[in-house]
C-alpha cells in the first residue's frame, strides 16, 4: 500500500482513558513523535492544537464525559504526519454541520464551536468520519517543512 | 493560576496550557469572582501560558459575555505570538483588546 521513495515510515498508536488530565499528555506525546521530522515550532504548535481539538471532541462530545478509551494512531510517510484520533462513543449524526465554525451542540457549556476550524486551519486535511452509535474517528494529515529545503524534496 | 480583583478589574493569571482541563475551573473562579463583586474589566494574563486551544476561546468569550452587557471590556496581556495567532484566528480579538507593551 505504500510507496514511499524518498523517506521513511514510522507509525505509533496510543490509548487512554478519555480524562481532560490526558488532554495535555496526548498532544505532548504526538509532538513528541512528531520531531523525528524536524519541524519547525510552529508546526508542532499546529499539530498540538488539532490534537487537543480532537481529544477534547471526543471527551466532551464523543463520550460526554463518561470515561471511555481514546485511540490516537500517528503515522510518518516521507514527510507527511498522518494522524488518526478515534473514539467510540456517540457519534456525530451531520458531520457538515459539526464542522461549521461556531456551531455546538453544547452552548451550555460555553464551548467556542471552533474545535473543527483550528483542526482544519492547522492540518492540511482534515476528514471526519462518524456514525451515531458507533463513535468518531478523525484523520488529519500535515506536510512538514514545507516553506524549508524545497529544492530538495521537488523534482525539477 | 491567581486571581487578583483590584476595585473593578480582575486579573486571571492564566496557567501554561489553557485548555479544556484547565479551562473548567477557571471559568468557575472567574464566575465567582465576577458575581460576587464589581467586576468590570477582565485581563486575561498570558505571561505563564504556552498553549492555547479553542477551549481557551470559549474562557474568553464567556467572560466577555457575561461582563459586555454592563459596559465591560476583557483584556488580553503578555500573550506570545501564537497566543496572538490564535486570538486573532478565533475572532477573539474582536471583542478583545490586547495589551502592548512597547
């Protein structure tokens, strides 16, 4: 399945109990994996920040707080960090609307409704997959380095 | 994280990561604090904090929400670069006003 010419492949995956406490140790651990890419700062906070996003999602929405496993697959091709952050909890039944800035389905709770707008202004890709019932999982992809050494990565 | 009122103004220092863990119980000091006195200029310190999520966000803007109708104004300081980034990405900033030292 995968053809990588240039670069290596290196994949991780990760589970934890869905506790807000985790929230911090899964975007630290992610970035932490993320190094072996050599990414600028910027691009570590970028991925921290979907990370976080994503786990608090699947925390407060995917499971409303009851403590559940939270799985995180983070996958390196070359140079693109490939991020999967699964849980199986309730599911989002209109995945466009979810992901509309501002929407919440939980304004008690003063939430920003923002979650998927950093996710998608810091990744490249981001794509959701949902069913009620079933749970959430949510792939992310990011190119890093990309404004650096581009003469070495591009075929002329 | 500290709290100090000082007549109507209150200052959350905020700790290095402001997210959803750290957020809940912020928002409930700053409730508290907001309810009990005269509270009506909020400054968010961002000299400790190195991360900020949209759960951050919604910190600001429920203290917004709740001060604005009484003339109220929150603040940001001291926040980095990203912080920035991230306030002006949200919208957050405006109905914010940041603080610049020179």
């Amino acid at each position: 399945m995968r053809e990588i010419i240039n670069g290596m492949t290196n994949e991780m995956k990760l589970e934890f109990d869905s506790r807000s406490a985790n929230e911090a140790f899964a975007r630290v651990t992610v970035a932490s994996f993320m190094t072996q890419l050599n990414p600028t700062l910027e691009e570590v906070s970028d991925v921290k920040t979907a990370v976080s996003e994503a786990v608090t999602n699947a925390i407060i929405h995917g499971y409303e707080n009851h403590v559940n496993k939270i799985q995180i697959f983070a996958g390196i091709e070359g140079k693109t960090l490939r991020l999967e952050i699964t849980d199986r909890g309730v599911g989002i039944p209109d995945v466009k609307q979810a992901m509309e800035p501002l929407f919440t389905t939980k304004p008690e709770l003063e939430r920003s409704g923002m979650g998927f707008s950093f996710m998608e202004a810091f990744m490249d890709e981001v794509i959701v997959e949902s069913e009620p019932g079933k749970g959430t999982t949510v792939r992310m992809k990011k190119v890093i380095g990309k404004g650096r050494e581009l003469w070495t990565t591009q075929s002329l | 994280m500290k709290y100090e009122v000082q007549e109507n103004c209150l200052t959350i220092y905020l700790p290095g990561d402001l997210d959803h863990h750290n957020s809940e119980e912020i928002k409930r000091e700053a409730d508290r604090l907001i309810e009990r006195g005269h509270v009506r200029y909020v400054i968010f310190d961002f000299s400790e904090t190195e991360f900020c999520d949209s759960s951050g966000i919604g910190v600001i803007m429920g203290r917004y929400k709740k001060i604005c109708m009484f003339g109220g104004e929150v603040w940001a300081a001291h926040a980095n670069e990203r912080i920035k980034k991230i306030l002006k990405m949200s919208g957050a900033t405006k109905i914010m006003q940041i603080y610049e030292e020179d």
